[in-house]
C-alpha cells in the first residue's frame, strides 16, 4: 500500500518524532517522465526559535522564511557554495521546525542526495506533493525502534554546548538497509 505524506502527518510540535517516523519512508522524485524513489535512511530535526543549531533560531529571514509556513513544504538552502540541503518543514505555521534529509538508501549524505536526485533551490518553499515533482511516500516499511539509531547532529558546533549534543539525528541501523 502506497500513501503520499500529507501536511496533517508534519503538523506537530514534535519534529524529533516526525524525524524518527520518516524513516524508511520513501523521498520520490519525478523528473521528466521519469520517476524514482528512494527510502530515507537518515535525518536531523531542527526544533524552533529555542533550538541555537537552527537556522530559526535568530527569527525569520529572507532565506529561513520557508521554515515559518506550513508544514509539507520543502526547504532548500545552499551550503559552502556548492551543496543543496533538503529540508520539510514541519509543525504549525509560524513556528520554524524542520527535518533535513540527510540520508537515502544509496546516497549518503545530505548534498550527495540532493545531486543524485537533481534537486536544486527551484524545489525552495513548494509543497512536497507530485505536481511539484518530490513527495515522501508510506510503502508500509515499519522499522522498529530498536533498529533506530541516535546521536548528535553533524556539524553543529556553532550551537554550543548544549544544542550541538542534543541527539536530534536519526538514522536506521546498518545492517537493516
């Protein structure tokens, strides 16, 4: 059974929980008439104003403002010059959470996925469903919690002592994909 991820399933103030319930989704990209899909294998939630790794965290900018509307819809940044993130916004509108893909099965690695998968700023602050050709879709992969792993965000120093160790990273177990 196939289900595309709609806004009610990102609307939560509990973005570490919708991290965790990504996984083993599917990120499906349609290009052209041709159409993949890949299962996420690994994520990092960023959590609101209070959350120092966030780029919410100093209030709304031009470049954040995707992480202040409504849930489902892609945010996407450039990072060093050269590589794109891929984030859904979760949460209510007006309050800044979101969930950076940073793993696929077959493209680790957030700016490897996003090359892989031709997904560029042009996807920035649309809706995640398939007329704007990328959607997350439920193909019945249950991935137990045992199978869930957790740690400290990557690259997230800057946040300081508290926010840089938080374990908001979520990946699954090797040796289940």
């Amino acid at each position: 059974m196939t289900k595309i991820l709609r806004s009610n399933f990102f609307e939560s103030k509990n973005t570490a929980k919708i991290a965790q319930n990504l996984l083993g989704k599917f990120l499906v990209r349609r290009s052209r008439k041709k159409t993949v899909a890949y299962m996420i294998t690994e994520v990092e939630a960023y959590c609101g104003l209070e959350d120092k790794a966030s780029h919410a965290h100093k209030g709304k900018t031009k470049r954040n403002e995707p992480m202040f509307g409504s849930a489902d819809h892609w945010y996407v940044y450039l990072i060093y010059g050269m590589y794109q993130m891929l984030n859904i916004v979760t949460s209510p509108k007006n309050y800044p959470a979101a969930i950076l893909i940073r793993g696929l099965e077959g493209a680790s690695g957030p700016g490897k996925l996003t090359k892989k998968l031709k997904i560029n700023n042009f996807l920035n602050n649309k809706k995640a469903v398939p007329k704007n050709g990328l959607w997350i879709e439920d193909r019945g992969v249950k991935i137990k919690n045992i199978d869930i792993k957790k740690s400290a965000r990557i690259g997230v120093d800057y946040a300081g002592p508290i926010w840089s160790k938080k374990k908001l990273r979520f990946f699954i177990s090797p040796k289940i994909v």
